[in-house]
C-alpha cells in the first residue's frame, strides 16, 4: 500500500435494500481497516425512522405499526449491519419519548414488542456488527437507554400490587411498585456468548391492575 493513502478515508455508496455509504479507513501504517457499515442502513428501517421522527414531532403515526414492523425486521431470520443496528435504536428511543407524553395510550403488548425487538438487537448474532461501531454514543447502550426510558413510563403507571417480570434470552426486566426497575444484560466486552443464557417467560402479577 503506497504511503499516499494513509490516513485516507474511502467511501462508496450502498448498494441493493441498502441507503447511505460504507467507508474505510487507511491508516498510518498503510493498512485498511474493516469497513465502516454504520451508515449504511437498510431502505426499511430507515423508512421506520423517518416515521419515528415525525411521530415525535406530533405527525400521526401508530405506535403498533412502528413496533410491530421494527419487530419483523429485526428478528432473528434477517441479517443486521450496524448502521441498521443505530437507526432501531433510535426509533426505540423516538417511541419511548413520545409515549412519555403519551402514557395513557401504551399497554402490556407494546412493552412486550419493545423489549422483544431490544432482545433481537442484543442477540449474539448481532455482535460483531456492534463491535463496528466505534463511538460510545452508538454502542450497545444506546439500546439500553431506550429500555430504561420505556420502563420507567410503565413504572409510574404502575397502582398498588402490580409487577411485570420479562426474561428474554439476551434481556431481563423487573418492573414493580414494590421494586426499584432492575435491567440486567450480561457484559457486551465478553465473546460468543456475550449476553449469556436466560430463559424466555413473562409473567404478570396483577392485584390493581385495571390502569394498564
């Protein structure tokens, strides 16, 4: 590699169901480094986050319709790259905001699509595409957030005895009035079986539940 191209940075457009570019990088040494797919994002997702968007700003836009079809775009049968892997994120985090405003029009159903579709995005099958993304703003923990925000919408709805336990296979929630909101994934810096094993249930203790 001539030392003309280091500290080069390349870029071509993406090509097929895919927007945006893949870049890579030449470094001082003269070598390329992996190819940069965090702004390359599938045509649909980015469709769905366009909708997020104006969803926030007060368009009409269903909740449902954005959940539902984030949920078959991101399960386990479809190949993600980290650019489709920042802009779920970012609808998730589009929803939860809104829904904060929102909180009388949420119900068991969305959280379980919610946290279905973050549990896809943390699957291990995903890792090296998170392992891509080199700033923290776009890491694993941008899905995290958006967790923790949408949890905490259900937490204060929450009257008298009423607890929501979801345990995913990559994720679990605890959610009560009794408790404090725990999220617990397994570390991310860990290898293959970076989100560990759980078992898949839901369970709903309902006393006072009528407000959900």
């Amino acid at each position: 590699m001539g030392k003309a191209l280091e500290k080069t940075l390349a870029s071509v457009p993406c090509t097929g169901e895919y927007n945006g570019s893949v870049s890579r990088y030449c470094n001082d040494g003269g070598n390329w480094d992996d190819p940069d797919y965090s702004q390359c994002i599938r045509k649909s997702i980015e469709y769905l986050k366009d909708q997020s968007a104006k969803h926030l700003y007060g368009e009409s836009v269903d909740t449902i319709f954005l959940l539902e079809n984030l949920e078959n775009l991101t399960k386990e049968s479809n190949t993600l790259r980290s650019g489709d892997l920042v802009a779920s994120a970012d609808v998730l985090n589009d929803i939860a905001l809104y829904d904060k405003y929102h909180a009388d029009r949420l119900s068991v159903d969305q959280l379980e699509s919610f946290i279905s579709i973050c549990n896809d995005l943390l699957d291990e099958r995903n890792h090296q595409s998170w392992e891509e993304l080199k700033n923290e703003e776009n890491s694993v923990t941008r899905v995290l957030k958006a967790v923790s925000a949408y949890n905490s919408i259900f937490y204060e709805m929450i009257h008298g005895e009423f607890t929501i336990s979801l345990k995913k296979k990559n994720i679990v929630i605890e959610l009560g009035k009794t408790r404090s909101v725990e999220i617990t994934v397994p570390g991310c810096s860990q290898t293959s079986d970076w989100l560990g094993n759980l078992a898949t249930e839901i369970k709903l203790k309902k006393n006072q539940n009528s407000g959900i």
